[in-house]
C-alpha cells in the first residue's frame, strides 16, 4: 500500500518511541530536513545504521557506516542545498514490517548561486526500535553536476 502525502502535511509526530511505524518516522524525518534541523534527523539513526548511495559518482562516498559518519556527512546539508518543499512522497510497505520504499522529490535551491535544486529519489528503508538502521538512497547524480550543490565538502 503507498500513501502519497507532502511531508509538511501530516499530524504532529514530534516524539519519536521505539514503537514508530517506519513510515511516521520517515515523514518526521523529512519535516525535521525541511526545518533545516540536520541534528535532529541524525539523531533518528542506529548507533550502527547504514547510509548507502549506490549511484554516487567518483568522489562521492557509496556507504557511511554509523550514526557519527551519517551526522558529519549531513552537517553542511543546509548550507549548501535550501530545502523547500518534497512535493510528492508516495510511502511503500513492504513484506518486511520495518522496511519501506519511498519515492519522492525535494525541491528548493541551491545556496551558493541561487540556482534551482530538483531532486527525484528512491530510498529504501528499515527501521528497527524507532532508528534507522539502514538507508539505501537511489539518487540521480546528474542533478548534482553543480559544484555549488557538493555539501560533502569533497569536490
């Protein structure tokens, strides 16, 4: 079943338990990105969560291990992308209760230029005790070909 909902139109889910649904969890996670509060969304990964990028390009890292690796990958997000708005989320279950499929889009603009920020995403996402343990973020490394956009600090 998918839900397709803007992440900033859902009732309030400001406490997270370690019985979050992974899918409350992950809009929260999207209004906490929105509120450009990078501390608070890695605050809703494991201790020993992956991040996965399997498309990331030459230079960019494929997979952070850990939740401090996740927090000093995010820590510039905001000062490099000005994130607006995730227009369209639609929000898979799966056979694996902890685990969702999520499409979505994020909008806003790039900081250094101005320049429009347009990003489709596929993630796929499991979450055990009200943390994320594993992300996999299918990404579309052609949108990023702007310097201006690298918020690694890598380029």
């Amino acid at each position: 079943m998918a839900t397709n909902t803007k992440a900033n139109t859902n009732a309030d889910t400001t406490t997270v338990s370690k019985d979050t649904a992974p899918a409350d969890l992950y809009r929260h996670g999207l209004r906490l990105l929105l509120e450009k509060n990078i501390p608070a969304w890695v605050d809703l990964w494991d201790d020993d969560g992956v991040f996965e990028f399997p498309f990331a390009p030459e230079g960019r890292p494929k997979r952070l291990e850990g939740k401090a690796a996740v927090g000093e990958y995010m820590r510039g997000y905001p000062d490099h992308i000005d994130l607006h708005d995730f227009p369209s989320v639609e929000i898979h279950r799966t056979t694996v209760a902890e685990t969702i499929v999520v499409e979505m889009r994020g909008v806003g603009r790039l900081v250094e230029t101005g320049g429009p920020f347009d990003m489709t995403y596929i993630a796929v996402v499991t979450v055990k005790n009200g943390l994320i343990t594993h992300y996999r973020d299918y990404w579309n490394p052609l949108a990023l070909q702007d310097p201006a956009s690298d918020f690694t600090g890598k380029a």
